[in-house]
C-alpha cells in the first residue's frame, strides 16, 4: 500500500496544456535526500551544503566534501540534483569559518559574495561538486546563493570552467554541471533576472531571503516576525517580474523558498509561469496533489 502511495506521489505533474511542472525537494544530508525520494519528488531542486560543514573546526577538503556530496547522490537514485554552492553568512554562521556577525551578516559578505572573496573555498567545493558528478547517474546541476549583479554570475560561471580545465589537466575523473544557476534572493536580482538570464541557465528564487529584503525584516527576529509577510503584494510583484525576466532572459525559473511548500501558494507560482518547485520532503506529496488536473 505504501508502495502504491509512494508510486502515485511519484508520477509527474503535468498540466492540461502539456506542461511539466518539477516538484522537487530541499534536502541538506543523506537522509533527507531518501526520504524526498520517498516521497515522490522529482529530484533535489536545493541541495544546502551547509550541513556537511558543521561541527566542524576546520573546513572539510575536498576528497572529503566529494566523498559527502556522491553518497547525497547515491540516495537519489539518478534523480536530479542541484547543488547549491556553500551559502555562509547571515542565518548561517560556520563555526569553522569564525566569521563576524555583522561583516558577514544579513547585508554583509554571504552566500557567492563571501565564495568570491575566498576562492580556495569555493574552488575547492566546486572541484568536489565536479568530481562527485562524474561518477552518478543524477543530472548535477549547480547553482550560487546570494548573488546580486551578473557580474557575479560571470564570475561564478569562470570558477566553475576554470575548475573543470584544472581537472581536466589532472586527468581527473570530473563531469561538468549540467546546468549553471543562480539564486534570486536581492531585490535588485529579482527585478534585473533578464541580465543575470544572459550568463546562466536558470534561476531559483529564494523567497526566505527575498521576502526579508523586500520588507526589511529579518527572517530570524520575532520583533519583526508580524511584517515577514510572504503574502505581501509586493513580493507578489517581484515574484511576477522575476518570471517576466526570465522569460524574457530565456532561462527557466524555479522557486526554493519556503513558500513553494504551502499547495495553494504552489499552485499560484505555477499559474504565474514558473517551472520548477523545489520544498521540505514532507510538502511534497500534498503539492503534487494539488498541482494535478
Ligand atoms: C531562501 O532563501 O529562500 C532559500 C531557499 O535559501 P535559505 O533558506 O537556505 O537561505
Ligand atoms: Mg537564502
């Protein structure tokens, strides 16, 4: 019987014009990654890094972090993954990285900004992303957090080439992504989607962070909890204008944020033309459902 359910949640959800809407789950360690297998999703549409990184009083290296990221892989069963590059700062603080709260803050160097600024970092974890894609059956798709102008996006996009010649060089076993992306979290991100479209080829929103800086109040401070709206009309508004850009850019667009997990809010981001919902493993079965003709 579990077995039937687990097969029905699997089925992709098509819509009545022959759309296919992804719905796929944010996981962070290996046992996420089963149970979102378990429960129908249609890939990782978020694999957070972070977690591998904590307790930790050192960063992992990068046999270690392949070594973490194939075994993540192993549990997809070929399924797609995306790999978000690590996303350190803000909610975010790394024991290993002893970062200041306020320099590395909200507002400060997190996410691509904090990868760009200390490349052994981010070159290490991308020479990890690509050696452990080399050996999965799994599309591997990688994507950076935090990311404001494309200019940001062209450099992601050369750390990445520049680590697959390396490897290449090596003669390693490596596999480039088969997507690039990045995530749409700043407002002036959202409303530009259309250049960032020029360099890469899709983009995720992430409605935690956008929400808090389209309103300005921190996700984590209950002071502000009461104007945290994700309902509100102009994150609404962006979000319409994110799709717009991306069309417009030719690039897909999915949403990672907390809010593609409620079904009703689902099925309004697919009404507004999005192609990808990526939640916690336990909402997808219930959005599925809700997205189905
Ligand atoms: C987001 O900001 O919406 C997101 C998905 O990333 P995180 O919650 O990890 O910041
Ligand atoms: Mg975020």
């Amino acid at each position: 019987e579990r077995h039937e359910a687990q097969a029905a949640a699997a089925a992709p959800v098509v819509l009545p014009d022959g759309r296919r809407v992804e719905v796929r789950a944010n996981v962070a360690s290996v046992a996420e990654a089963r149970a979102a297998r378990e429960a129908g999703a249609d890939g990782v549409g978020l694999l957070r890094t972070e977690l591998m990184f904590l307790d930790r009083a050192e960063l992992p290296g990068e046999e270690e972090q392949a070594a973490g990221l194939a075994a993540v892989f192993a549990a997809l069963d070929g399924a797609p993954v995306v790999v978000r590059t690590l996303d350190v700062g803000g909610d975010k603080q790394l024991p290993a990285l002893r970062l200041d709260p306020v320099r590395h803050g909200f507002l400060g160097e997190r996410g691509l900004r904090h990868g760009l600024a200390h490349p052994e970092v981010l070159r290490t974890q991308v020479r990890a992303v690509l050696r452990a894609a080399a050996s999965t059956a799994s599309e591997v798709a990688l994507m950076a957090p935090m990311v404001t102008f494309a200019d940001e996006a062209q450099a992601f996009r050369d750390v990445v080439e520049r680590a697959g010649a390396e490897l290449q060089a090596e003669g390693a076993a490596y596999a480039l992504p088969s997507a690039l992306g990045v995530m749409v979290e700043v407002p002036a991100a959202a409303l530009a989607v259309d250049e960032l479209a020029a360099v890469v080829d899709f983009v995720s929103v992430g409605t935690n962070d956008l929400v808090q800086y389209l309103v300005a109040a921190e996700r984590t401070l209950p002071e502000v909890a009461g104007l945290y709206r994700p309902d509100a009309t102009a994150v609404w508004r962006t979000l319409e204008q994110v799709v717009a850009g991306a069309r417009r850019g030719g690039c897909r667009v999915a949403v990672c944020g907390e809010l593609a997990g409620d079904p009703e809010t689902a099925a309004r981001l697919v009404a507004l033309g999005v192609d990808e919902l990526s939640m916690a493993p336990v909402s997808v079965a219930a959005v599925k459902a809700a997205l189905r003709p």
